[in-house]
C-alpha cells in the first residue's frame, strides 16, 4: 500500500507519515515547507519507503506508480499562520484540494480531507454535531481559513457525487503534542514555551473561552480508522475527531504551570476578533461507526509535549 500525505512535513502530517510507515505502507510526503519542517521527518526519512518531496500542492501534483490513499493535509492551520498568508491559505484549501482530489482521480485512490472544527466558525450548537451547518462569518479575518475548509468539503463532496472518488472528511479539533513548531502561535505550544523560559503565560480576553484538546496520537488512530473503513455511501458525512472533554483557556494556563513547575505569571491579551467562545465535538458518530475514542488524558500528553518542547529549546 502507498499512500501521498500532503503536508507531510507539518505536525499532524509527519505524525500520520510515521503511524503509516509503521503500518507497513509506503509514503511519498509532499510539502513545501511554509510552516512545516524538515526536522519533522528527520527521524524516518531515510526509512524504506518514504520519499520527500519540497511540491506547493496549489500547483498540479503528479505522483508516479500505484497510489492507494490520498491524505490532504496541506495548509496553514495556526490563526497566526494563516492570518499571515492569507491568500496561501485559500489556494491551498481550493487549488490545493482540487489539485489533490484530481490524483485521487486519476489514481483511483481513496482520499481523505483533513478538515477542521472551524467549518462551525462560532458554534451556536453545543457540542457541535456533523449536522450542524455552521456560523461563520464569510468577511471575517479567520474566514481565509474557515472558508477555504468549507470550500474543500464542498469540492471533495462533489467528487464523490460527480466522480465517484471514494472520499472521507474527517474534522478535526485542536489536537497537541510534539512537533509543533514552537512559535506556531497556538495555545498550548504557546503557554508551554512561554512556562519554559519563565515568560508570562498570554492568556488572550478573560481565559474563559472553551477548546476541547486532543494529543496527538489519538488524533492519528482516528484518522487511519476512518481511512481503514470499508467503501460506503455512510462514508460520505463527515467526521468529528477529537476529546469531548471542554476545557476553558485558563485551565489550560494553570495545568501548564504546574505540570511545568513554571513561576510564571499570566499575562491577559486582547482577544483576537471572532475568536470561538466554546468549542466541543460530539464524537458520537466517530464511536458508533469507527469504534474510536481519545484515550490520551491531558495531563499525560501535556507531559510528552513539556518533554519535546523541553529538549527542543535545550
Ligand atoms: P502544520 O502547519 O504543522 O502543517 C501543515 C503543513 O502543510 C506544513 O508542513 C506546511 O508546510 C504544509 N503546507 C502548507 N501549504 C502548503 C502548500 N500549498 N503545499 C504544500 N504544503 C503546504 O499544521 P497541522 O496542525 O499539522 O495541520 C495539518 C492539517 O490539519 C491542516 O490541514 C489543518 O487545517 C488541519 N487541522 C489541524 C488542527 C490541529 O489542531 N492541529 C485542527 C484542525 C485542522
Ligand atoms: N489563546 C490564548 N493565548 C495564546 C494563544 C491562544 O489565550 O497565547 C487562545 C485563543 O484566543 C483561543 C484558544 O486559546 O481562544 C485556542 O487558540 P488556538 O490558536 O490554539 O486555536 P483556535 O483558536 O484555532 O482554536
């Protein structure tokens, strides 16, 4: 089995690369670098049957030889990174899917859109269901994101009606752990190298804004059980992956601090605009059908994150 992960050199990418290898599949990684890293694959790129390839998926991507599953995770996902490179961040999820749905296509290949919680914007459903449309705000400075998903949900959904590509959307929410890059800007990248230089933790408005935060190697298990599942027409919704235990922003700056053993002070910040008041996905379709839960408690995956974040900036 050979599989193409776009992204592959990101966070979640490189994670899915290794899960994959490891499995015994073959993986051509495509990235071009603009927030992933090198480093990221260091540890397996000389593995047998990995290739990496420095490819911008906005332009079209050819991939010789047999392809069983597409993996398009290629974007940028921290609100930072995408608020820089706004028009990327469209391409990507436009051009860039089409692009990847296209070799799918050609390869009769299963594809796999790794979609966010963000397509419910500022949800007005809570937890949010696969069915919930929605509330997001199309002018907003996070719709460069939160748009461009949706715009590549539609697309892989009428690849799947028009094309018959056997396709899956998985929608993922906030997931940790190492390897992300430490001036990603998210929030527990943030808070942990902040508590390990003995900076002041940013807590952005009153810290009382809910995430629901999931390690990462939870995150991957649900992704390659989704892309296991056998063809089916159910395999057309989409799916939340991620931990339905919600947790406010300040629980998350205090637990770091004390699993760090930090002094460090928190500091409030400006809330970004439109940021999401409340954020939880409802995994009851994910349990049922994939038979997949988180496992990974948060303090036991904040400690892993701490030790990476740890030897990273020693
Ligand atoms: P990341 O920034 O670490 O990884 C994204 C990777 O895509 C990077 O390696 C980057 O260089 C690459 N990339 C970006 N644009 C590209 C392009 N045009 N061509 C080729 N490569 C390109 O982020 P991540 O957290 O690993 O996210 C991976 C995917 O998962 C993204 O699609 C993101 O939207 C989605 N996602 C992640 C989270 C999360 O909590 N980590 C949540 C929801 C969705
Ligand atoms: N956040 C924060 N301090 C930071 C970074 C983020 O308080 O240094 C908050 C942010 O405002 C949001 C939450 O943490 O409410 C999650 O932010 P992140 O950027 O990690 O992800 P997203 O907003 O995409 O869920």
């Amino acid at each position: 089995m050979r599989a193409v992960v776009t992204g592959g050199a990101g966070f979640l990418g490189s994670h899915l690369s290794e899960r994959l290898l490891s499995d015994g599949w073959a993986v051509v990684c495509l990235d071009n670098l603009s927030t992933g890293r090198r480093a990221n694959v260091a540890g397996f790129v000389s593995a047998p049957g990995f290739e990496f390839r420095e490819h911008d998926v906005t332009r079209p991507i050819a991939v010789d030889g047999g392809v069983d599953a597409v993996f398009h995770l290629a974007s940028p996902a921290s609100p930072p990174d995408y608020l820089k490179m706004p028009i990327e961040t469209l391409d990507a999820g436009s051009a860039g899917t089409r692009n990847a749905l296209d070799l799918a296509r050609l390869q009769n290949a299963r594809f796999v859109l790794a979609s966010t919680s963000e397509v419910y914007g500022d949800p007005l459903v809570h937890p949010q269901t696969e069915d919930y449309a929605g509330n997001v705000h199309p002018l907003g400075p996070r719709s460069v994101y939160d748009e461009a998903k949706r715009f590549a949900e539609a697309m892989t959904a009428a690849f799947r009606r028009h094309h018959g590509v056997d396709t899956r959307i998985v929608r993922i929410f906030n997931t940790f752990g190492p390897r992300m890059r430490p001036d990603d800007g998210r929030v527990v990248s943030n808070f942990v190298v902040q508590a390990l230089k003995g900076e002041p933790l940013t807590v952005y408005g009153d810290g009382e804004q809910t995430r629901s935060f999931c390690y990462v190697s939870d995150l991957i298990e649900g992704i390659v059980k989704l892309a296991g599942a056998p063809r089916s027409d159910a395999l057309a919704r989409p799916f939340n992956i991620g931990n339905p235990r919600e947790r406010t922003v300040k629980d998350l700056a205090e637990r770091v601090l004390r699993l760090t053993g930090s002094a460090s002070p928190i500091e409030r910040r400006e809330l970004p605009r439109d940021d999401p008041k409340r954020r939880c996905p409802d995994i009851t379709r994910a349990r049922a059908e994939l038979g997949w839960q988180p496992r990974v408690d948060i303090d036991d995956g904040l400690e892993r994150t701490i030790d990476f974040f740890r030897q990273f900036l020693a």
